[in-house]
C-alpha cells in the first residue's frame, strides 16, 4: 500500500457545488501552505466558476495551485498508473469523476475528489484499489489507520466513474516548485 507521507485533512464539508474549492484547500493545506477555507477558495475561482451553478473547471483549480506556488500536471485521458507515479512521489491527485450512489447508479453531475493513496491488490477488481478524501463524504476518524482517506474505490470502479462525459479521465497532480515546500 503507498498512502501520502502525511495526513491530507477533509476541508470541511461541502457546499452545494464547492467540491472544487475543497479539493483545492485539501491539496493547498497538504503543502503547509495558507489554509484557505473553501468559500475563500471559491471566490479565487470565481472567474472559472459557472455563475448559475457554481460548478468550478479544471482550469480554476489547476490555476490556483499555481498562484499558491504549486506546480502541476494536468491531463485528460489519464491513467491508474499515473495517478499511482504521482502518489508514489508524494504528490496529490485531484481527479474529476461522476460519482454513482450505493446502487451503483452514476448521478448526473460530476465531482472533483483528492486521491491519498492506492493498493495493489490482486483480489480487489481491476487489481487494486485508491484511496480519497471526497468532500461530500464524512470523514473517518481513522485517518492513521490502514487505509486512508474516507472513500475507497476498486480500480474498475473508479475507471467507471473516471470516464465522464465531459472530461475523460482528468487529473492535477500538484507538487512543490519552489524549495521547502512540501
């Protein structure tokens, strides 16, 4: 199992529409860096939110890591195994999925989570399975614990929820490009 050198904490719960600014405050708080609060993070965004849903695009949260200083890989058509390079260097992941309920129907609308870690698991389907912190979860007070993170996701379920209609399999991994940071 490969989990993240340190605790990435659940910003708090979300808002209508806030996955976004909470992914990003997620990440940003990783990095030591100023915790904003996701509302503080949403008005960053602002110009990248859609104004009657409020719904934030990749290149809101992509352009916010980088004016806090933080670095990043963003692709569409991303993989498992890039998500686990990332993980493996101590880099978080914010991924873009269209998430289903417990019966396995997807919901219409799409969701930003923090990938914290992953297991390689033969008896898991796909092989394996990774680790979120998801706004929209609670959080578990096992943080410490084997598994990390308050979602957990074999990898063919994830690939079903990764490959949205809109953005196929999108991804940020972020990392420090000014020394001490991290």
């Amino acid at each position: 199992m490969n989990k993240l050198s340190k605790v990435i904490e659940v910003a708090h719960s979300q808002s209508r529409n806030d996955c976004g600014p909470c992914a990003t405050a997620m990440v940003l708080g990783f990095f030591g860096l100023e915790k904003p609060s996701p509302p503080q993070t949403a008005r960053e965004m602002r110009l990248w939110r859609v104004p009657w849903v409020g719904a934030t695009l990749p290149r809101g949260i992509v352009s916010t890591l980088h004016r806090h200083g933080l670095a990043t890989e963003s692709r569409w058509f991303g993989t498992i195994q890039k998500i686990k390079t990332h993980l493996d260097r101590d880099h978080p992941v914010i991924v873009l999925v269209r998430p289903t309920d417990l019966k396995g129907t997807p919901f219409f609308s799409l969701h930003y989570r923090v990938v914290v870690g992953y297991n390689d698991n033969a008896s898991a389907p796909g092989g394996g399975e990774l680790f979120f912190n998801c706004s929209a979860s609670p959080e578990r007070p096992d943080h410490q614990g084997e598994r990390p993170g308050n979602v957990t996701l074999s990898y063919v379920e994830f690939l079903r929820q990764w490959l949205t209609w809109t953005s196929i399999n999108w991804y940020t991994g972020a990392y420090p490009r000014k020394a001490g940071l991290g």
